[in-house]
C-alpha cells in the first residue's frame, strides 16, 4: 500500500524547528556507517545495542528506504513517526534538537532519535538496569504506540524474538542473546495468535486471528459482488499495520495482513464488508496485506507466499473467482490508482503455482562460480564447517544472500555469501561469475 500518506508526511516534515535545548552535536561523517551508528547511538544514550537493531530490524530490516515514509507516516531504520497516536517523530526533535528532515533522511541521525527517545522511556519508566535487555520489555512497547495491549505486546515479542535469534544485515552483527523478557503490566495481556475472547477465530478464513480495523476505515456491506483479490505490501512492518488500520483516522484498510516471518494471517475486515485498500475498485474486491516493503525482497519469504497462496486459494474457492492473474491482481494493476505494490521483486509465478495448489520449489537464481577448489560452509563464517568443494566453474541455485565474514581474493574484498539450494550451505560472493559484492535480485536471507 505505498504512498499512501503523502499528507501525514508532508506534516511530519513542517514540524522542524529547533528546540533552544538542543542536546548531542549531528552525527557527523564518520557516523555514516550503519554499525557505527548504532554503536555510537548505543552509547549516547545509554540503550543496548541490541535493543537498537533489534528494534530496527523489526520495523525496516535496517533499510531507511530513502527517506520514504511508511504507510503510518514513519521514517529512516527506526521508524520514527509523526501521526494522532505516534509522536516519536515530535519527540526525537525535541530531544536530540536535529530538525526533522535529517531524522527522516540521515540513517545515523534517525538512529540516535530513536535512541533518545528510548532512553527518555526508560527515564520515565524509572529503568535503571540498563544492562538488562529483559527489563526493557514495556519501553520497546511504549515505542510502538501501537493501538492496543495486544498489538503492543505483538510488536515487542517480535522484537524480542528478533534478539534472541541475532541479527546479521546490512553490515551489522548482534549475537545471539538468551533474553527472559519481563514484560510487566503485558504479562496478563493475551498475545495475538490465542484464542481467546479478544482474539477469537476469524470470521471468514479459518487460519486467520480475528483482529477488527477502526469501524472508520471500512465500510459496512457491498455495493458489488466480489471478483477481484487484490495483492498488496504493506509499506511497514506486520504490528505497525494492524495498529494503523485500528487507528480511525487512517482512512483505509485491507481485510487479511501477513506476516513475513512465518506467514501469520490477521483478518481485519470481513469480506462481506468494504475494506478500504484500492480507491474506486473497493466494492467488488478483497485486499490482502503483506509485511514488507516493495523495495526489500528479503521480506518476501517462502512461509509468506505459502500462507498467503493459502488465503487466496481458499477465497477464490469459497467464492468461485478464477485462480488467474485476470482475478487476482497486484495493487500496481488495478484502476484508477498510482501506486507500486507489490512491486517487481514479488514472484507472481510462483505464488500463482502456490494458489493453485501446486508445490513448487521455492525461487532460485542461476549463477555460475569461477575458480577451483571454492569451499562451500555451514555458515557464512570462515569458520565454519567446510560441506563440500566446487571443482572449477560450477552451476550453483542461490536461494539468497546474507552478510558474513569479509573474503578478499584477487585484491577484492566481500562480505556477501550465497546460500545454495543444492550443496545446501553458504559460499562467498567473491567467486561468484558476478560483478556486484550483492547479487542483484537475490533476496536477503
């Protein structure tokens, strides 16, 4: 669903004057660098590191997307926002003195916002065992703003599986972390995903958590019979939608959202009714959220396209809408709109195969290596296990690709690695028959 707030940005961006107390100087050059960033925003204001990327990752994959906002009004790594329920935007300013447009646009400074915002949380909720990433449990939630308990607690049990896993992306490494979240007054909120009174079966698609948009995002009934089932991408992250469409003063919706990292489907709007999601060809259509951006395939995973395929198949099936790219259409295709979703790195051959019952093999990119005796790893590690060697230029199935160690050969250095279908583990870049470090069109891992 992109652009979808030309407005709200256009707002957050006036909200630019600088406070008399400004505080921290603006990152400077060196503070381009996105670890760096991190490490120094870390240390400024007393955050963990791995709250910081945790956070991070959670909202953007670690990608500012050019300054462009999200669906909710949000910039930059951190998601920094300015709209009627969120005003992390407001308050970075005001903390760190740095106008808006650097916040939105400047990764390092959009870091150290989010950071002080953080830390003015962690002041006001009398934190005082920084060290303790378990303790920071009910900040991160504050930093949400999402629309509800459950919500909140969503968002931050991402977070927080997100630490524990570790993170390996666009430079920056956080190790694995062991964390027992103490998540405070969110201990007795039911997370989403249970059946329970205030998140009970969806109404239409079995699979789904029943999770009701804002009654002032949609429209009661139909005005049309339903032909049409609408792919979009959300333009942010799985918890920050669900929230945006609770939020009445958003104005559109969609009737499924889904999660990227292991497809779990939200229904927000029951299909009798009119979601809010492609302009004029509302009446006669169904829309279907995905977690993401259009312009980071390594949202686009495999439990994603399978969960969603689901959905689709399951609607066309109860509904008798042909399963054909003349039925089931991006939101880039559709009448009287202007935007991009889901854009070019979405497989539609794939996931048509998906809804159609098939069970294909997840997509593949051809590459051929150059050079003998190319170690392929466990990992992406030096120090990994070795799986096997390549003889010679070899056909390799790159499933996607991932930051590890830094491999220089031939006065060349890159830390990109391949992980292969067929060998079944990881094998650097720099031996790859490709000039770029990073495989063009190759999702992140």
């Amino acid at each position: 669903m992109s652009g979808l707030l030309a407005a709200a940005a256009a707002g957050a961006l006036a909200l630019s004057a600088l406070p008399s107390n400004a505080a921290p100087s603006e990152p400077t050059r060196a503070s381009t660098d996105l670890a760096t960033a991190f490490q120094e925003a870390a240390a400024t204001y007393d955050v963990p590191r791995e709250v910081l990327v945790g956070v991070g990752y959670a909202e953007s994959h670690l990608d500012g997307h050019n300054g462009l906002p999200s669906q909710a009004g949000g910039y930059g790594v951190m998601h920094l926002v300015s709209n009627n329920k969120n005003p992390t935007m407001s308050q970075a300013t005001k903390l760190t003195g740095l106008p808006v447009e650097k916040l939105a646009k400047n990764t390092a400074a959009n870091i150290l916002g989010a950071a002080a915002v953080l830390d003015s949380y962690a002041d006001a909720a009398k934190l005082t065992d920084r060290s303790n990433l378990g303790k920071w449990y009910e900040v991160i939630a504050k930093y949400s703003h999402s629309a509800d308990a459950p919500t909140g607690r969503l968002y931050t049990d991402e977070v927080y599986k997100i630490i524990g896993q570790g993170v390996n992306a666009a430079g920056v490494t956080t190790e694995p972390k062991k964390v027992t979240p103490d998540r405070g007054a969110y201990a007795k909120v039911a997370p989403l995903g249970t059946r329970t009174p205030t998140s009970v079966a969806a109404v239409d698609y079995p699979g789904a958590i029943w999770n009701a948009a804002s009654t002032s995002n949609y429209r009661v009934g139909r005005t049309a019979a339903i032909s049409t089932i609408v792919i979009h991408v959300t333009q942010g992250s799985y918890a920050g939608t669900i929230s945006w469409f609770k939020n009445p003063s958003a104005q559109v919706s969609a009737h499924y959202v889904i999660r990227s990292s292991d497809g779990q489907v939200t229904q927000m709007v029951a299909e009798k009714d009119t979601a809010w999601h492609v302009r004029t060809e509302n009446p006669y259509t169904i829309g279907i959220e995905h977690e993401g951006w259009v312009d980071q395939p390594s949202w686009f995973t495999d439990a994603m396209y399978r969960s969603s395929a689901a959905v689709t198949r399951n609607i066309a099936d109860r509904r008798g809408i042909p399963k054909d790219r003349a039925h089931i259409r991006g939101h880039s295709e559709m009448p009287n709109n202007d935007h991009t979703d889901p854009g070019p790195n979405w497989n539609w051959n794939y996931y048509m195969e998906l809804v159609n019952g098939g069970n294909p093999n997840p997509p593949t990119y051809n590459f051929t290596t150059y050079g003998t005796g190319v170690r392929v790893r466990s990992a992406p590690s030096l120090s990994a296990s070795i799986v096997t060697t390549l003889p010679g230029p070899t056909q390799v199935f790159v499933i996607c690709q991932v930051q590890g160690d830094p491999v220089t050969a031939e006065g060349t250095t890159n830390n990109w690695w391949a992980k292969l279908r067929d060998q079944g583990g990881y094998m650097t870049n720099i031996y790859i028959d490709h000039p770029d470090p990073k495989l063009p069109g190759v999702p992140e891992c």
